[in-house]
C-alpha cells in the first residue's frame, strides 16, 4: 500500500465518501456529467489515482485516446499532487502506482462489452490483475440503450468491482429532469448508483451530487476542485 496520509487533503474523493455514505462501491455505475472541457476525465484519474495510492487495482479503458497520451495525463496529477503534499517518497509511489494500474485503449468505434470481459479475463488469468475499479472513458450513456447498460451493471456485479463512466451534457437546464440530470442519463436509473456533475465556477470547478444510490436525502456538496487536476483547492 502506497497511500498517505497527506495526501488525504487534496484528494476529492474523502469528501466525495462522506457525502455519499460512503462512495460509490463495488458493483455499482457511477456517472461523470459536465459540459465539454470541464475535467470529466481529470476527476476520473483523481478517483483512479485514490484507489492506487490506497493499494486498489485500476483498469482505465479509453476509446480513441493512445495509452501513452492517458498515462501523460496521469502523470500529471500524480506530480501535482505529489508536489502540493511534498511526498518525500514520491518515485517509489508512483512505482507502486504504475504496477496497480492497466490502460487499454480501443479505437473510436472498435469497443464493446465483449472485447472487455476478454481484457479482463486475460488480465486476471495471465498477469493476476483483479480490477476494483474500472475506468471506462469514452463510452457515451446519451448513445447508449438499456441493453448496453444491462451489460455495464452485470459486469460490473460479476467482477467486483466500481465502474465510473463520463457523460457529455450541454447547457445546464437543457431537458433535465428536477434533479437536474439531462433525461437521456436519467433514463438509466435504475442501472445508476452515483450520479455526479461537474459545474465551472470563478476559476474552480465545483462538484454537485444528483443521486446517491438509493437516499432520497442527497447531500449539499461544497467542494472546490482545481480546474486542471480536478484536486481540492488549498484554503
């Protein structure tokens, strides 16, 4: 285990756990929204950097981006929250880190279910890479139909594991339900525990929680996240 204890501090996800009883958890979905730009992917790299520095495997699938350009993208956080917490033993961890972690790429258009249950087979059969959580960026819920989310929810109950996915939304308002999530991603309740949106706000990014499993009391989050790293802002 690589965690420590000062890193606590600008990690989003401890605010994130005690807004919704705990976090997301194993076989369950949760939903990332914003508009484009916002940091959709950067605050799924904070959620995949947590579980790493706490010992947690990750498999980060990405659609239409290289393994390298993802793994420049985590190398930045990683060295932005290093600095920001001064970790004394910062190669060794991002070591630590790099061993947790699979990045699988597919091109546009070259995805599905199938090809990640075989991913995931292979993974645990050959190199005992068990996923706790599994990062899927690219795949697109507006695009999706039930049986595509009936295949997210089983693998994710199969495996074990969290499953976070980003979502595209466009102006705040525009054919959301009273939540205030857009109708083509609240068609998918029943097969969504967490739902998250991002929200640009004089130069930070704040994080507002929808749904939180089955709570009808959803937490007022008040959280301010660097706008590049999606890291808590020092007070």
């Amino acid at each position: 285990m690589i965690y420590r204890k000062e890193m606590n501090e600008r990690s989003p996800l401890r605010v994130f756990e005690n807004s919704t009883h705990g976090g997301l958890g194993a076989g369950n979905i949760g939903v990332v929204m914003s508009r484009a730009g916002v940091g959709k992917t950067a605050f799924l790299i904070g959620v995949a950097l947590d579980g790493l520095m706490r010992g947690q495997k990750v498999l980060h699938v990405t659609h239409g981006e290289s393994v390298e350009h993802v793994r420049q993208f985590y190398d930045e956080v990683f060295r932005e929250l290093a600095r920001s917490t001064d970790l004394k033993d910062a190669d060794a961890a991002r070591l630590a880190m790099e061993r947790n972690r699979m990045i699988h790429s597919y091109a546009a258009g070259g995805f599905d279910m199938e090809k990640l249950r075989q991913a995931v087979d292979f993974l645990k059969e050959h190199v005992q890479f068990q996923p706790e959580i599994v990062i899927l960026d690219g795949f697109e819920p507006a695009e999706a139909n039930e049986a595509d989310l009936t295949l997210l929810k089983k693998f994710a109950q199969d495996e074990d594991t969290e499953l976070w996915i980003p979502a595209l939304t466009h102006h705040d308002g525009d054919d959301a339900d009273a939540r205030g999530v857009p109708k083509t991603i609240a068609r998918f309740d029943a097969w969504i525990s967490v739902m998250v949106k991002l929200h640009p706000s004089d130069g930070a990014v704040t994080v507002r929680i929808l749904k939180d499993h089955g709570n009808a009391a959803v937490a007022e989050l008040q959280m301010k996240l660097d706008p590049t790293t999606l890291l808590l802002l020092k007070s």
